[in-house]
C-alpha cells in the first residue's frame, strides 16, 4: 500500500545517477531477481529499472526500513 500510493500514474522516473527517464519495473514482464536485492530489511537496486523504481515508489523509506527491520527481528519478515 505505501508504494502503490507514491506510484500514482507514474510509468516512468528520473534515474537518480544518471539524470535519464527510466521506466519502472513491471512485475508481469520483468525479472523480480534481476532488478533487485534485499540487503537487510533495504531493498536494492540492480539496475537503472530497479533504482528508478525504489527512487518513484519511495520503497526504502526510513519508516518502511524500519518496520521492515523490526519485522526481520521478529523473525516474520524472512527474506
């Protein structure tokens, strides 16, 4: 729900390292995996796809990250 809310109509974003537009990762077509990387209770990225996409949706916000990590502690949030 957090990320849907940032993604709006968004199909695309701003490459934080490179400045260029960069469309979002779809996940009926592209390859979970290959975009991404858990590192910790932090998502990531890969790629150009997989940085542009946590950059629009926002998906390592602090209070996700954290909620995530308490998760982890926890021992439900298994990756």
């Amino acid at each position: 729900m957090h990320c849907n809310r940032f993604k709006g109509p968004n199909v695309a974003g701003l490459d934080p390292d490179t400045g260029k537009i960069v469309r979002l990762f779809h996940p009926r077509r592209d390859s979970w995996a290959e975009h991404f990387v858990w590192h910790g209770p932090e998502l990531n990225a890969r790629t150009q796809i997989g940085r542009v996409t946590l950059v629009v949706l926002a998906i390592n916000d602090q209070d996700v990250v954290a909620v995530r990590k308490a998760l982890q502690d926890e021992g439900v949030f298994l990756l």
